[in-house]
C-alpha cells in the first residue's frame, strides 16, 4: 500500500486497505476491520472523478471489487448495530453500482466525504501512516527498479534493502495491531460506537433533508447477502433500525422469482406469494411503520427484488400500496429532497399506435407492433390536462422530442422500451417512426424543467431471466442525471387496456398541480384495487424475443384488481 500511496495510485491504496479489512475480518478483529474498510471507502469517494479515465474493462474489475466490500463493511457494521453508519454505506454501494452500469456517475459533496472516521479509528488511521511513512518515501524508487528489464548488482542489492525495510514495516505494523494501545481504542469503539451514530454530522443532515419534504416519510433499504436478508430503516425523526432475516439468497431469490411469475399473470392466485414475501421484507418491521404513522416510503431495493414492486406486497388484509406511497430510490446522495412547488403541468406526450418494426439489439431480434390503445391513452391524457401537446406515430420521433421537451413538465412516452442487463447502450426507448433512443444517450440531455417522464410500455428481465436489477435504475438514473425530478416505469408487459386505465387516474390527479407524484401514483393504483374498473384485454409492450408475432389478443373484458395490471409501474427519483 506504501508504494501506492507513493506512485500516486489511489485506487490500489483503496484496495490495499480493503484486503487488510478482510484479513483483521478473517482474523475475528471486527472492530478494526471496520477501521480500515472505512479509510478504503474514503478514499475511493475522494478519486470517483478519476475511475471515468480507466479503460472499461479496469472499471468493471475495479468497481465491482468495490462493491463487494462495501457489502462486507455494510454487513459487519449491521452486525456490530452500528446502523446509520451502514445505512451511508448502503447508499454509496447504490452509486457504486451505478458507476458500475453505467459508467458516469459524478461524485458531489456528499459522496466525495466518505464516512465518519470516530476520534479513535483516526488515531489508529494515524499511527498506522506513522509506521507506513519510511517505505511510503521508498515507493517510486522501488517501483522504477522493478520496471527495469536488466539490473546491475547495484540496482538488485537497493530492491533487496528496500524489500528488508517492508518486512520490518509489516512486522512492526502486525505487532501495532496487537498492541495493548490498539486493543484498548478498539474496545472503546465496540462500547461506543452504536450511540456515537446518532451523533454524526450525516445522520443530522439526513433528519434534516427528510423533514424538508414535511411529510411522514421513512427511508428503507435492504441488503441481500448469502446467509440473510438485512433490512434497514429509517422512521420519521426517529435513530435508524436494523433487522436481520435468516434466509439464504438462493431461497429469497427463488420466491422473488415465483412472485414476479405470478405477478404477470393476471388469473394467478398471487396473494399467497405477495404475502410470503411481505413477511420476510414488511412484517420485520411492520409495527415500526405504525407506531411512527408512516404515509411514504423511500425504497431502495437491492439485487433483484429491483424486479418486483413493492406494492404489490401483501399483509393478508390489504395490498402494501393501500397502506403507503412508494418511491424508489435510485441513491439518496444523488438525489435532491427538496419539497416542489406546485405550478399547472404542460405535457409533451407521444404514442406508437399501428405499424411493425423489427429491431436487432446485441443479438436479440424484437418484434414490435403498434399499441391500439396508446391513441386513447394520449387522448385522455389531453383531456385531463389543457396543456399538451400529442405526437403519434411518425410525428413521435427523435428531432420531435428533443426540440419540444425543455418546454415542458411532464413527457408521457406510450411506447415499447425494453431495459435489459448489461450495457445501457442495449436499453431502448422506441420511437413511432422506428428509431430508438438508447439509455446512454440520455445521459447528454439537459432537463431542468422537466418534473416527470412516464414510459408507460417498459419491459424487464427479457425471457424470464433475473440479473441485478441496475438497468431499471440505471434508467431512473439517466434521467435524475438530467435534472429531471422522477420517472415512472413498468417492470413487465402490461394490459394495454388496464394501462389507460392507470394514467387516466394519474392524470387526473395530477392535473391540478397541487398532489405530487407518489400520491397521484398511489390513488391511481387504490383505484385499480377498489374501483373494478373493466378493460380490454390487449397487451401492452408486446415484446418478442423471436420474430412472427401473430397479432393481438382476442378482445376480452378483465377485472383490473390484480396487481398485474397496477402494480408493474413504479416512481424513480424523488417524486414525494
């Protein structure tokens, strides 16, 4: 690590204090693993800007290496009950992951920080630079004898000295660790660390930015490991929880994975799965919610359950979206909280309403037919809303949106968009004229005025196969990026019929100015729930992965209470 520091590598420094985590972790030192685990998420926050200058294939080894241990650190402070500290790491893990889909994330002032080092974990930080400092002066030196091809006698007995004086140092650093000194401070932190949490500078500024929304809102996220689920929140003026579920992640991801089927299918019986996953995520921390008169939950999910929509979840009575607003999370410290001001909405919507195209993306062959009931989608949506402008089909492309978009508050897509794992280059938005707008160009847009971009035809998880989730929020992401304030997606293709239904709700709650985003969202799905509301049965985002589509479905009349036709559309960024 000495020579890292020397040679101005910041990024091996990183990694130099993450394996010694590791190892004090392996060594039963937790305490001190924590210590050096958290200097290492220092100073990877301090470099984020230069990670962009790394070849693609360095950052991918890089930031994943990264965000194993900021998992492990994650892991050990819960089990230490040091949760607001955990809570910030879970975070920077959510912009880690991030930079690591998408490859752009900026560090700001939050991020850039860290986390907290207490006065004891600085002094051992500073006694352990103490003991580095001689061969951190020998680190070019050494370095640039190893470059050499050939060596004189000369050069080979100065890398052999040099090599000697390391030995000593990481003696010397092996018997600091072990010393009665360090015994002592990390005996100091295990009895005061979980009530210095409460005093730290982010858990004040985060009470603080929470309670500038003025609303009953708790901040929840997960974290899934190997041997269990951990659940983390953050209750309205309250210190943050921790609860830990005995569950392997291959059982948690196979029930993610049976709810997402029954999800999709509206003649499932699904409440029997929704409510085997409520009482793992929900029921833990069921009465916290209560007892604090919860009206909004900030979501961030981890892995795949970004799969499945946490109000689809259910207590045996009613559906988790009857009880809660819901908005997910893409990563707090990415994301502004401040309340917005109400103002009349100018809508820009387009829809893809007849033809067929063909599309080729990294392999896969789509199919994509036009969506009947995009048109009156749109048309209501005009209706409920004075103005809005309406671009259908030929009219809804590229040159369209982007020359009208800054000038307005809320852009309504009714079209195909497939979100697929890998790069954000293979993610699409379809345009009526057959080109598309992949999520890396979004990246470059500039859309400080726009409140709301709704894709009300998304689909996810192509074949049925789960990855990490980070392309759906890689898309919120993209947007946020923009300086747009919240975006609405589907997790899976849904009832063309059952989503005019939906956004003719939400817009007409929205219409006013005066409900934000997660309230229109979440009575327009109560109305779903309780209004048996009648549909046709066409399909919405009728994606393919094979060629030969045979057209639409029959013209059914379904009852849209299922959640398959109100659960699938969730709120990314802030939109309470």
């Amino acid at each position: 690590m000495a020579i890292f520091r020397e040679i101005g590598n910041r990024n091996g420094e990183g990694l130099s204090l993450s394996n010694i985590g590791l190892t004090l972790e392996k060594q039963q030192q937790p305490e001190l693993a924590i210590v050096f685990y958290k200097q290492s998420v220092n100073i990877r926050e301090g470099i984020r800007e230069d990670l962009r200058k790394l070849p693609r294939e360095q950052q991918a080894s890089y930031t994943q290496t990264v965000a194993d241990s900021y998992r492990a650190l994650a892991s050990l402070l819960l089990e230490k009950n040091r949760v607001m500290e955990a809570l910030q790491i879970l975070d920077l893990l959510k912009v880690q992951e991030l930079q690591d889909y998408v490859r752009n994330v900026q560090g700001n002032e939050r991020t850039v920080k860290g986390i907290e080092l207490f006065p004891q974990e600085q002094k051992i930080i500073q006694n352990y630079t103490a003991i580095q400092a001689p061969v951190i002066r020998l680190g070019t030196e050494l370095a640039d004898l190893r470059k050499l091809q050939t060596r004189t006698p000369t050069q080979q007995q100065r890398i052999q000295e040099i090599e000697k004086i390391q030995a000593q140092t990481n003696q010397q650093m092996s018997e600091f660790l072990k010393s009665p000194a360090v015994v002592a401070l990390s005996q100091q932190i295990q009895q005061t660390a979980p009530q210095q949490n409460l005093t730290l500078s982010a858990y004040k500024d985060l009470q603080t930015r929470l309670n500038r929304l003025g609303k009953r809102i708790a901040l929840f996220y997960t974290l899934v490991l190997d041997d269990r689920l951990e659940l983390v929140l953050l209750p309205p003026g309250k210190p943050p929880i921790r609860r830990s579920v005995a569950i392997k992640r291959t059982e948690l991801e196979k029930m993610i994975q049976t709810f997402r089927q029954d999800l999709q299918d509206p003649s499932s019986q699904v409440k029997e799965t929704a409510q085997k996953l409520y009482k793992q995520l929900i029921k833990p921390i069921e009465s916290e919610l209560q007892q604090a008169d919860v009206q909004s939950i900030i979501y961030a999910p981890d892995g795949q359950m970004r799969y499945i929509p946490l109000a689809a979840l259910y207590d045996g009575k009613k559906w988790l979206t009857e009880r809660y607003q819901i908005n997910y999370l893409t990563a707090l410290a990415l994301t502004k909280l401040e309340p917005e001001s109400t103002h009349d909405p100018r809508v820009l919507a387009g829809a893809f309403t007849q033809g067929n195209y063909n599309v080729q993306v990294a392999g896969q062959n789509f199919n994509f037919q036009g969506l009947p009931f995009a048109k009156t989608e749109v048309e209501g949506l005009g209706a409920a809303i004075p103005n809005t402008t309406k671009l259908f089909d030929k009219a809804f492309n590229r040159d369209a949106i982007l020359s009208k978009i800054k000038n307005y508050s809320i852009v309504h897509m009714a079209t195909h968009a497939v979100f697929v794992k890998g790069a954000p280059e293979n993610s699409f938005i379809l345009m009526g004229d057959g080109n598309r707008i992949n999520l890396k160009e979004i990246e470059e847009w500039k859309l400080p005025d726009v409140t709301l971009v709704v894709l009300s035809a998304c689909q996810t998880a192509l074949g049925g196969e789960l990855g990490n989730g980070l392309e759906i929020l890689g898309f919120g992401y993209q947007l946020q990026r923009t300086g747009v304030r919240a975006s609405i997606a589907s997790l899976w293709e849904v009832s063309d019929g059952g989503t005019q239904t939906l956004m003719d709700a939400l817009y007409a709650r929205l219409k006013s100015g005066k409900m934000t985003k997660a309230e229109a969202l979440h009575e327009a799905q109560i109305s779903l729930i309780t209004g048996k509301n009648q549909s046709s049965g066409e399909t919405r985002s009728s994606v393919r992965l094979t060629p030969g589509n045979s057209g639409q479905n029959a013209t059914i009349s379904r009852d849209l209470s299922h959640p398959y036709y109100w659960s699938p559309f969730i709120l990314i960024g802030n939109g309470l």
